[in-house]
C-alpha cells in the first residue's frame, strides 16, 4: 500500500510501525464550590507551567548544537509564559468556577481558532505549538505524561495525527528511525525540527494513522514523500540500495573537495556522474561533476508506479536538465531485464534473463510504450542540454528502428506545435562485443557512445555480473575488454565521434589513468566515487596515462595490468588497494 504526502525531511528509513496515542485539547469540565477551591486550581496551573517550563529546558539543554531546535523550543517557552494566555487561564478558573484542566483547553482552543485562520501559512502552523505546549500543561495537571515515546524496546517509525515539537525535539535518532503524519507541512516546527535532527519524515498523510496497525513494516521515503506499507522483497531490496546510497552521500558531503578534474600536467578530464534518482542532482551539482554521464531511468519505474505516464517522466527530466544546465544530462532509456524490475515485466521466466529479454529488446518490442519515454524526453529537451542514450543496442536494425520511431515521435510534436530540441544528440551503449566488432557500421547513426563495462565485461568473458560463483573471473581489466576499449575510442575518434565510460570500472581509481590514457573523453562514475576519481586524476599526467595503457595491451593479466597502474601511483596516492575488485559493484 502506497500513501503520498509531503517530504519533510530528507533520507529513508525501513522499520515497524508504532503509533503513537493521540492527546486532544479537550478536557472535562468539573464545577468548583468554594474560592478555596479556585485559588487551588491557579495554584496547580502556575505548577504545572512551571513543571513543564522546566521539562523543555532539559530537552533544550540536551540538544547540543542542534541551533533550530532551541529556537523552537525557545518559542515553546515564550508561548508558555505569555501573559495574556496565562491571565486568560486564571480568569476562566476564577470566574467560570471550573478545573484547571478545562480552563487550558478551553482558552488554547481559542488561541488555535485564532492561528487557524491566518493568512500567512507559517503562522497557521503555529498552532501545533500551541497544542503542544497545552498537551503538556494538561499532561501534568491529569499526570498522565506520554511515557511510550520514553520505553521504546526497539528502533521503530514513529506514526502520528501530529508530532508536537517538542515531542519531536526529544526523539532519539537511533530509536526513531523516522515518522509519518497525518498533518503538517513543510514550515512546521516538527518539519524543521526532524530536518535538523537528520530524522527521515513525510507529513500531509492525511488518514495514515487509520491505515497502519502496530508492527506494520514502513519503507518511509522522506525524499519522495512516500511511504509504502507492508513492502515487497523487490521494493525492501530496491529501497535498502537507495537508503545505502543516500547514506553516503551524506557522509560524502562532510569531506568532499569540489572543482574541476584536472591531471598532474593541468590537462581537464571530463568527470561526469551517474543518477538513479532526481534526488542525487543536488549531490551532482554540489560535487561540481561535469554532466550527468548516465540517468538510469528504469529505476523510476518502481518509484512513479506508472511507467506509462508521459506527464510524471516529462517533469522528472525537465526538472533535472533545468537544474544541470548548462552541462549536459544524458538520459538512457528503460534498461530493464536482465537482473532489474523483472516483476514490472509480467513475462514468463527466462532461463538466461541477461541473454534475454532487456533493455530496448523490450523497448522495440512495445513501440507504443516506448514512444511515450521518448516524448517526454524529447519535450525536455528544450530545457537544458539533453541527451539520449539507448542501451544495449546489438544490431544496427535495431539503431533504425530506434531512428524511425524518434523520427516518428518528432513529427508528431512537431503536428502539435510542442517544441524539442532537434539537435540533441543521440547515442548508445556499447555493451557488448557485437557492438564493438560491428561499430563501424553503427557510428554513422550516432552522435557519440559510452561504454558499459559492467556488460561489456560480463558479455565478454561469459561471466554472469551478479554470480558470486563466477565473480572472480569477471575483471575489467582483462586485456579483452581493455583492447576493445581501445578499438572503440579509436574507432570513434576517426569517425569524430566523442566516447565515454559509464561503466563501474570508471569509477575505479585504478583504471581511470588506462582509461584516460586510451583517450576516452567523459567519465561517468557514480556521486560517491567522484573525490576518489579526481584525486587519482591529479596524481597522473596525460603522458604516464597514455604509457600505461599503451603498455596494458601486450599484458597478459588483469592482474599484472592493475599491478602497472598501482605501482605508478602508490607514491602519490599512498591509500590505494591493489585488490578493489569489489569497488566495481553499484556504479
Ligand atoms: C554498464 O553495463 O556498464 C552500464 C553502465 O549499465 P548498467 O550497469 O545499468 O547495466
Ligand atoms: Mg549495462
């Protein structure tokens, strides 16, 4: 089950639910006999201001350098000393003749009234401070204080009506792994409490808490404002890699060296860097990389839920070009298939699913679906440099197949009168040695390539990329593929075609001089890699980078190639491994 709401707090988070009892400002009413009586009652209402004065203090005092959460809870404070509520308070105790308990709920219902019809929305979200801080008035008047969120037993997704601030201000980010609620937006304290807090949340749910039951799993995703209840092993699978990824990104951005790629003889190398999700724009771009060398697409299609819709990819696209622009932003089409998103595919088994049905296979074999990918590519073509790039291209009918429905596409926004950039450039993937063998009769019909060593390696050696059987033989740096590595930039440069690597092994610090040195013209390297990547870049010079890969092809071994490149850079760049054959997975 899928609810959307607003993403209040950036990251995501996969735990059980635990639902959180909900307060209401709404006390009954109990009529005082005597004055004494009513003295007695302010008495326990200054107390209990006092009390809870005392308690947000505390929270205070124990969240370091959180700065916005002290303003907040500051603003708690004032709120609870303000004069005029609190006379408000004594005087319906004195002259109504009724509890203290009452004489709060009926005063701040009245202050809520009041922040609920403002225009200005910051203001109108004030009033879960105002609840908030009578709950805890009202708490310690009945001792009934919420001690659930104090004894949690294990790390769980806090689900809630509303979170008070200060509710918020006391969670623990290890035992709150995140939280959804039915009401909020984006300028609320608790919104900006969780932000600084680094607690994942979506709010604006509306009528979650009717939907969950205790333990329910949630996958909360912060960063779409979606959460799904009770997941799928392929959504679990899905989000724990995007929660891996988000997680080092952040860490990633405490330590990152931005600017330019530049080789030890100033030569600049185009580092660009490889996205799954919009998200990883603002990583991309605080990075500096030079483009976005590769947009998996296909990944959207678990995250929309609806592949088909034109409007939805449009604006993903457009929203992501816009931010790049200028630099570049190569869009590939569906690549699903092999070992991605089977389930979206509703087909039979496959015994080899990586020889099988994948990627434009699929794409040509269901023309219509396929044009509505390439309309809203070539609509967003017009807001930024865009490019489009078609995966495992094996047969040039395939090329022309993939030229005429383009064409086809044009004329038909063209008809429309909706405009498309008509120059965008148009490439493939090189994936294969079929692709690189018959190269020369593909680049007339492409703009530029970019080589996918993750296939390119797996089809050349006959090792499946995913078995852990067989994983010792899948390298890289075996001298088949870097020879066509090779043949393809040169057969790219006669033709004066640009080429790339968008493969993992771009991302190994190891390769990327044999990558350089073979003249390739843009990395592509997944965002965490870009700092190792262009550090190893400043530690070679264009003339070492073009030795080593001139002296790799009489090699005979990955082994004895890696062994090449690591024995030139070890001075430079001491924390290299000579064995990072797992560095190749995920980018
Ligand atoms: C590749 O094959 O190297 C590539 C970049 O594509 P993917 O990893 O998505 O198959
Ligand atoms: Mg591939």
């Amino acid at each position: 089950m899928l609810f959307k709401g607003v993403p209040a707090s950036h990251g995501i988070a996969i735990g059980p639910a635990f639902l959180l009892k909900v307060e209401e400002l709404n006390h009954a009413k109990k009529k005082l006999t005597s004055q004494e009586e009513a003295t007695a009652e302010i008495k326990r209402f200054q107390n209990a201001i006092s009390s809870v004065r005392h308690d947000l203090e505390n929270i205070a005092d124990s969240m370091g350098d959180v700065v916005e959460g002290k303003q907040i809870l500051e603003f708690l404070l004032l709120l609870l000393q303000d004069p005029t509520i609190k006379k408000e308070v004594e005087n319906t105790i004195l002259c109504g003749m009724v509890n203290a308990e009452y004489s709060v709920s009926t005063t701040l219902r009245e202050v809520v009234k009041k922040f609920e019809v403002m225009d200005d929305p910051y203001l109108r979200e004030r009033v879960a401070d105002v609840k908030d801080v009578g709950r805890r008035v009202i708490e310690k008047l009945t001792g009934t204080e919420n001690e659930a969120l104090n004894n949690l037993t294990q790390p769980v997704v806090l689900v809630a009506k509303d979170l008070d601030p200060s509710e918020t201000a006391g969670l623990k980010p290890g035992q709150v792994l995140a939280f959804v609620t039915d009401m909020g937006g984006r300028t609320s304290h608790t919104t900006i409490l969780a932000r600084a807090l680094s607690i994942p949340a979506v709010v604006g749910l509306q009528r979650i808490t009717s939907e969950i039951n205790p333990q329910d799993i949630l996958i909360v995703d912060g960063i779409h404002g979606r959460v799904i209840v009770n997941p799928t092993e392929e959504e679990l699978n899905y989000y724990r890699e995007v929660r891996k990824r988000f997680d080092e990104a952040e860490s990633l951005l405490q330590q990152m060296n931005p600017g330019p790629a530049v080789t030890e003889d100033g030569v600049r190398i185009e580092l660009a860097a490889n996205i799954e999700l919009p998200h990883e724009v603002t990583l991309v771009k605080k990075l500096e990389a030079d483009g976005i060398g590769l947009f998996r697409t296909e990944f959207l299609r678990l995250v929309q839920k609806s592949g088909e819709n034109e409007e939805d990819h449009f604006e993903i696209y457009k929203t992501i070009v816009e931010q790049m622009k200028p630099k570049p932003v190569i869009i590939r089409t569906y690549d699903m298939g092999g070992d991605k998103f089977r389930a979206g595919l509703d087909t039979v088994r496959e015994a080899n699913p990586f020889l099988g049905y994948r990627a434009v296979r699929i794409g040509l074999d269901r023309p219509a679906e396929f044009s509505v990918q390439l309309r809203a590519i070539l609509r967003a073509s017009v807001h930024g440099n865009t490019r489009i790039m078609f995966p495992m291209v094996t047969h040039i009918e395939q090329l022309k197949r993939i030229r005429d429905l383009l064409v086809l596409v044009q004329n038909d926004l063209t008809v429309r009168g909706i405009p498309f950039d008509k120059n965008m450039q148009v490439g493939i993937m090189v994936e294969t040695p079929a692709t690189v063998i018959a190269l020369d009769l593909m680049l007339p019909y492409v703009d530029f390539v970019s080589i996918g060593t993750n296939d390119l390696t797996q089809y050349t050696l006959a090792v499946d990329r995913g078995n852990p059987k067989v994983a010792h033989l899948y390298d890289s740096f075996h001298p088949a593929v870097l020879r066509q590595i090779d043949t393809v930039v040169r057969l790219c440069h006669s033709k004066g075609k640009w080429v790339g690597v968008c493969g993992s092994m771009a991302g190994n610090p190891l390769a990327v001089p044999l990558l350089i040195g073979f003249g390739v013209d843009e990395l592509s390297v997944a965002p965490p890699l870009i700092p190792d990547v262009k550090k190893m870049i400043a530690v070679v010079t264009t003339h070492a980078a073009r030795q080593m890969a001139e002296e790799s092809l009489s090699m005979e071994t990955g082994l004895r190639i890696r062994a090449l490149v690591h024995s030139y850079v070890i001075g430079k760049y001491p924390e290299i491994l000579l064995d990072e054959n797992d560095w190749e997975t995920g980018g």
